[in-house]
C-alpha cells in the first residue's frame, strides 16, 4: 500500500479495488466518486461519498453526506435512469457506503439538506422501481441520514463482518447526550435490545442485509477478499434479475422482526375489514 492509499477512506480502497478498470466520471465533486465499468460482463455504475479535506462545507469534510453530496448522489443515479430508460437490460448500481453521518451544521439546516438527501434516496428508489438492480456494500460506517441517502434503497445489502462496520441512526456519544445516558449504559442496552446495538451483527438479525462477508482485510482488501466481494455482489445482482420483485418487502422476515409483522398484519386486517 502506498502513501496514495494510506490516505484513502475505507470505501475509496474498496472501490478502487473493486473497479479497478472502471472509468472515472468527471463533474462530480471530490467527495463523491462515481465510475462505470463492467463485472463479469455486467455493466455498473459504481457510486462513493468519500471524504474531502477542502470541502467548503467543514461539517462535510470527512466521508459525511451532505448538501453537495445529496444533490450529486441523485445526479448520479438518475444519469443512469434517464440513460436506460428504453434499455432492455437495465444497468447494475453498486453504492459502496462507508458514511460516518450525514452533515451537521447550521448552514446545511438552512440551505436545506433534508431536500439534497431525499433527493438522493427518491433516486435509488426511482433507479429500484425502474428495474435497476441497485446493490449497496457496506464497508465501513453507514451511520445516521447518510446511510439512508446512500444505499439504504438497495434490492439488496450486503455488509462485511467486521468491527468497523457500524450501523445505526446516530453515534455513540451522541445518542448518550439525547437518551440522557452514558455510553456505557447504552452497551449494556444494546446487549439485549438488538436494534439499540451498533455491531453489523445484531443489524443483520434486522432482516435488512441480505448477506454478511467475511474477509481477511477490511481496511485494505486482499485480492481473496476482493474476489469475495465481487462474487458476492454478482450473486445479488442475480438474484435480484431472478426475483423481479422492487420493493424492499423481503427485509420484514428477519429474526427480530416479529413485532413488526404482527403489527403489519393487524393493520391490515383493520383496513379490510
């Protein structure tokens, strides 16, 4: 690994190494990264939010989705609707999250950053509906509205099984100051009620991942790894092209989901009746 990738996020490493031939568009801001290229023959736009140190927006400086991001992210996505909109064979998007939060700030309040981010997630979901197969690998963090704006729409959620793959509504210390807990209370929590946990672990019992990957290397992936993941990503493409289903119906059968479909199903008896 060289110094250029001592300073790399997690997400650009693995993009980069999932991609490697794949072309860089230009026209988007430095941090988010969007590149078209093929996987076994399938074509994929491929889509990151990485950090920039020189964002003109300091809250956004550090892989954070924020208002240039959301808008871009839409961009993105909706490139590839309008460009396959009579195409047969509709193109593959991959979004690669590793997103620490989305972007706090005054400015980001005022300007709106509740629009730039729906933006992006009605894009995934238009891209999802319009019968774009839309997988998100988890590589990192997928925290907060971030994640929700960049890959929480995807047919399918594939995360690796790793310490450093988080996902929840907010961090750590500051779901302390808003519970009026301590961190450490917040653990204790988290080790019986699992939606209040943070390890990719208890997500995955959710229903939400489709698929948990184990690799060698998280932060800089090896080529067993990289295989892995590609192989991983093509068997959801597959499955995704096989069921022909695309709404995100299938996430409500996960093992700590039971409440939910209860509550669905009463629900629906009521509104039958």
């Amino acid at each position: 690994m060289n110094a250029t990738d001592k300073d790399m996020s997690r997400g650009a490493r693995w993009l980069r190494a999932l991609a490697p031939a794949a072309q860089y568009r230009e026209g988007f801001p430095d941090s988010v990264t969007v590149a078209d290229g093929e996987l076994a023959g399938t074509l994929v736009r491929w889509i990151a939010v990485v950090p920039d140190a020189d964002s003109r927006f300091p809250r956004a400086r550090n892989g954070e989705v924020g208002l240039i991001e959301g808008w871009s992210l839409a961009q993105a996505v909706r490139e590839v609707v309008e460009a396959d909109r009579d195409a047969a064979v509709k193109r593959a998007i991959v979004a690669v999250v590793d997103t620490p939060s989305q972007a706090y700030g005054r400015r980001e309040e005022a300007l709106g950053i509740h629009q730039s981010l729906a933006a992006a997630a009605a894009a995934y979901a238009e891209a999802r509906l319009a019968g774009h197969p839309v997988v998100a690998l988890i590589v990192g963090k997928a925290m907060s509205g971030a994640f929700l704006a960049h890959g929480y729409q995807a047919n399918r959620i594939i995360a690796l099984r790793d310490s450093g793959v988080l996902v929840h509504a907010m961090g750590k210390d500051a779901a302390a100051r808003i519970t009026m807990r301590t961190v450490e209370d917040l653990e204790a929590l988290a080790a019986t009620v699992p939606p209040m946990a943070y390890d990719i672990g208890n997500f995955a019992t959710l229903g939400i991942l489709w698929r948990l990957i184990d690799v060698a290397s998280a932060d800089t992936p090896e080529p067993t790894d990289i295989h892995l993941a590609r192989d991983t990503i093509l068997a959801a493409l597959a499955d995704i092209r096989r069921d022909g289903a695309r709404d995100l119906s299938g996430r409500r059968n996960g093992e700590n989901r039971e409440a939910s479909r209860q509550v669905r199903d009463c629900l629906l008896r009521q509104w039958q009746a």
